[in-house]
C-alpha cells in the first residue's frame, strides 16, 4: 500500500533557505525547480532545475538554494511494499529528468487527488506515483547512455510523432551525425528494423487510424500520412498490410458490426 503523507507543487523559499532531515521515517521525492546545491556522499554538487532525488527513510536529506531562491515540488509517503527497490534508482543521488515535462504532468495529477476526495483517490495515488519512479528509473537509464544512443531515440522518438514529414536518410544520418550507412547499420541494431522502414511502418499504423476513427477518402489519409500520391499510398498500404486501404476499412466496418447482428 501507498500513502501520501503531503505533496505541493511550486514550494517558493528565500536565497539563504537550507533543509536538512535525518529523522524522517517517510520517503521523500523532490523535483527541483530552480538551481540547488545537494549534500550528497559527502560533497555538496550544484544541481540544475528538474533534478530529482529520491530520499528512503532516515537517510539524511540535505539541500539549499544556490544563487538566489530556492523552488521545488515534493511528495512525502509511506509504503511497504517493494517496487521501488526493483528498479536501479540511487537513493539521495541527484538525476537528471529525461521528461521533465511528465514528472511535471504528473505531480499536478497527483495534488489533485490528494486534496480531492474521489472514491478511489488512493489507489490513483499509489498508481501515479509509481509512474513516478519508473520515469526516474527512465531517467537513470538515460543518463548512462552514450550521445549516440541518446540521439537515435530522440530520432526514433520524432519518427513515431511526426510519420508524415518527408525523412530522408541523409537528413537522420545528419541528425546523429553519422554517415548514411552507419546509421542505417546502428539503426537496425538498435530497433531491429531499417529507419526508412521504420517510418513507412508508421505511416501505415496512422493510416489504418484514419481509416477506422474518420470519413476521410484515402486520397486525404494519403496527404496526412505524409504521401505525395494516392498510388504510391496505396502500393506502400498494401505490401505492409497486405490489403487496400479501402479493403482495411471494409473489413473493420464488418467487424465492427458483428457485435449488432447478435
């Protein structure tokens, strides 16, 4: 079981404020919002905004405002269970966030089921804060990866997003800064398929999503995938999904109409 003992969101302190706790007997999560200085190991490190440290009971937790005033959000809660212990974070170590903007997301999600009282607010809570600390987990991974590593997945990453901008090899090899045939060769390795392939896969995956969800023709699913020609569209939706687009769309209507004839 999960419970939260206090969270707050922008908690705003004069230059000067210092914090130090070694008698806590909950785990403290805090996400810095402006630069800090963090005692840790024996050493005090400056630390940028959207740090985090993740503090386990009675372990000292110590920080202050650097170069002027200090801001951070911060959860405090009990739990006896062990999911936080299954996952490679360093406890009182300051890590970069990966996605600062969904540690963000979250935090605001969970002072909003904190202060409410919806019937389920407290398994909410338990299950956001463990997103929590596998976006910290996320964040540990990343920051041991090479540049190169780091830059394929935020390619890979743009590619999932945004399938109907015209890639080119050349502009992704520009991107990691390899050469077009390396970063074909690294690209397979780390994905298990060709970057062009990756986003032809894509752009049939949205297609078949417009296909399903909308009315529009094939010629205008063809545009916002990313497509100059309807034929080359519809030649490229076939080899992958081994049907027309009209076809695909027949064939989802029928099965979305089979559970109305029973």
């Amino acid at each position: 079981m999960v419970d939260i003992n206090f969270v707050w969101l922008n908690s705003v302190h004069e230059p000067g404020f210092n914090y130090f706790d070694d008698l806590h007997d909950w785990w403290l999560l805090v996400q810095t919002k402006s630069f800090a200085k963090v005692r840790t190991d024996g050493a005090e490190v400056v630390v940028p905004p959207d740090t985090v440290m993740l503090y386990p009971p009675h372990m000292p937790a110590a920080y202050e405002a650097y170069d002027g005033p200090y801001a951070n959000y911060y959860v405090r809660f009990y739990t006896d269970e062990d999911f936080i212990e299954k996952v490679n974070i360093p406890f009182g170590k300051p890590i970069a966030l990966r996605s600062p903007e969904s540690m963000d997301n979250l935090f605001n999600v969970l002072v909003k089921e904190f202060f409410s009282d919806f019937a389920y607010s407290q398994q909410s809570m338990g299950m956001i804060l463990r997103l929590m600390v596998m976006k910290i987990a996320e964040s540990v991974e990343d920051n041991s990866m090479t540049e190169q590593q780091r830059a394929l997945i935020n390619l890979r990453y743009d590619i999932q997003t945004r399938p109907d901008y015209q890639w080119t090899v050349n502009e992704m090899a520009q991107r990691v800064h390899v050469s077009t045939g390396y970063l074909q060769s690294i690209y397979k390795k780390q994905f298990g398929v060709s970057c062009m392939q990756d986003v032809l896969n894509r752009r049939v995956d949205l297609a078949k999503e417009y296909l399903q969800s909308s009315a529009y023709s094939s010629q205008k699913i063809a545009q916002l995938c990313g497509y100059q020609s309807i034929e080359h569209f519809c030649r490229q939706f076939k080899i992958i999904a081994g049907m027309s687009p009209l076809q695909y769309r027949k064939l989802v209507l029928a099965k979305q109409k089979k559970p109305d004839d029973n």
